[in-house]
C-alpha cells in the first residue's frame, strides 16, 4: 500500500517530487552530472532518489492541548446544529442571506482548492525549501491522514442522513470538501511551521476558502463546513501522533533498516514512448 501511494503521487505530479530529498549518499543532487546517467538502449536519463530512509525513527508525536480542543469543539457545535435550536437557526438564516444576494453563483474551485496545501508542500520541497520529513515519511503521513479524513466523512454521512441545503442528497453532514481542505492545511502546518508559521497560514487560509465556497454553491450549511473543518484537521493530527508508533512496530531496528526507491523515467526514440522503472534497494 505503501508503494502504491507514492508511486501514483510520483506519476501524477513527477517533476515536483523528482528533486525532493535528493541528497542521499551515492546520488548526487545535481541531475545534470554524470553520475546520475543512467545507459539505456534509448536515450540516456537521470535518476532521480525517492529517498525512502528509515535509519532514523520518527520521534513521537507532541500537541497543545488547545490544539486538540479548538477542532473538537467545531466538531461538537457541528453536532449541536444537527438537534435543531439557535445553531441549526443559524444554518438557515445564513443560507437564505447567501442565496438572497448571490442567488446564481456556481463555481467548480472549490473541487481543486482544497488539494492547493498539499501541492504546495511538494512544491516547496521541489524548490529546496524542505519541512519536517522525508519524501517517504510525509506521503505515509498524507495517505493516512487521507484515509482516516475520508472514512470518518462518509461513516458520519451515513449515519446522520442529513439533507444537503439543496435538497440533492441526504449526505450533507460533515462537508467532505472542508474536511480534505483543513487536513491539507494541517499537513501543511505540521510540515512547515517550524520553518515559518506563515505557510501554515496560507493553508488555512485556502481551506477557509474552500469550505466558504461550500456554503455560496449551496452544497453545505454552515455547520457542515465548521464540523468537516474540525474533522480534517483531528484526522491530520491522529495520522501524526499514530504514525511514529506504527514505524516502531513493524520497523524493530530502525538503524540497520533502510529501503531506497529509485524511480528512472527513459525515453525510446524510436517508438517515440516513454515509460518509468522502478528499483527496490536495500
């Protein structure tokens, strides 16, 4: 499963993830050297290191405590304003001042926006600005927040049966768009705020963004996008703190084991097709 994650991520955006975390003993960094040259029967390509190194275990994860309670407590108002009163009065009257003074507005940006944080922490690595983990160790932590984001969503919508504000389907509670969006930005945050607080804060800011557009699209009400917000962001943090424990488990000696990944696109100029190799190193 593992592989499979970073091998669809290296396809879907490879010239991003091909100068991550190429400092690795025996790869030189410089992709234009010889020693990166790799002889095929077509045209000679580099290659690039994924580097997959566990030689140094991931010490365990460490939170506020207000970091805990803020999304908790979106998460419980979300669950409040499903039992009616003042809140679910609140979804209502928000909803009735959007469509009065925006009654035609559609848009399709919110179905990339959310995925904006998560670029960008590729893309900053790309660009030599690296954050807290390795190419291998923050795709895990990306997929397992992703899969702890989407199986919660659709285990809530399914249990809560909540009908969307335009009356489409009965899947509206939490918003899924938010709840990837604030995961995104919170694996941001953890990546990068120890670089600069700022880039955590740009995450947020495209996931307000997103969840924002829920609303004016018609697609969620208010307390949708709060509790999705809260979720994704819980989610992020639960794949930070598990995953430091899952490494020890199934990696006992982290300083004898290591496994590299050498992904070599190539060329054949005669069929005119490229294709990708894959190497397992120990």
């Amino acid at each position: 499963m593992r592989l499979f994650l970073l091998l669809s991520l290296q396809l879907l955006t490879y010239s991003a993830y091909a100068a991550a975390d190429t400092t690795i003993a025996e790869i030189n960094a410089d992709t234009t050297s010889a020693a990166n040259v790799m002889p095929t029967t077509a045209t000679p390509v580099p290659v690039f290191n994924t580097n997959l190194n566990y030689k140094s275990s991931i010490p365990n994860y460490k939170a506020r405590l207000v970091s805990i309670i803020v999304p908790t407590a979106m998460m419980t108002y979300g669950a409040v304003a499903l039992s009616g009163g003042s809140l679910r009065s609140l979804d209502m009257s928000t909803r009735k001042e959007v469509m009065e003074d925006h009654p035609t507005f559609r848009t399709d940006v919110d179905d990339y926006l959310k995925w904006v944080p998560v670029a960008a922490v590729y893309a900053l690595n790309m660009a030599g600005i690296h954050g807290k983990h390795n190419f291998a160790d923050r795709t895990i932590l990306l997929g397992m927040s992703g899969l702890i984001t989407t199986g919660s969503t659709f285990a809530i919508k399914s249990a809560t049966n909540r009908l969307r504000p335009d009356g489409s389907t009965y899947n509206s509670f939490p918003s899924g768009h938010t709840a990837i969006a604030f995961m995104s930005a919170q694996f941001m945050w953890e990546e990068y705020h120890e670089v600069s607080p700022w880039y955590g804060v740009a995450g947020y800011a495209v996931a307000a963004a997103t969840g924002a557009l829920r609303i004016y699209n018609n697609r969620h009400w208010v307390s949708d996008v709060v509790a999705g917000a809260g979720l994704g962001i819980l989610s992020t943090k639960a794949a930070y703190w598990m995953y430091p424990k899952l490494q020890r488990l199934f990696i006992r000696n982290p300083e004898q084991t290591s496994t590299r990944v050498l992904l070599m696109p190539n060329y054949n100029a005669q069929w005119k097709s490229v294709g990708l190799s894959m190497m397992l190193m120990k």
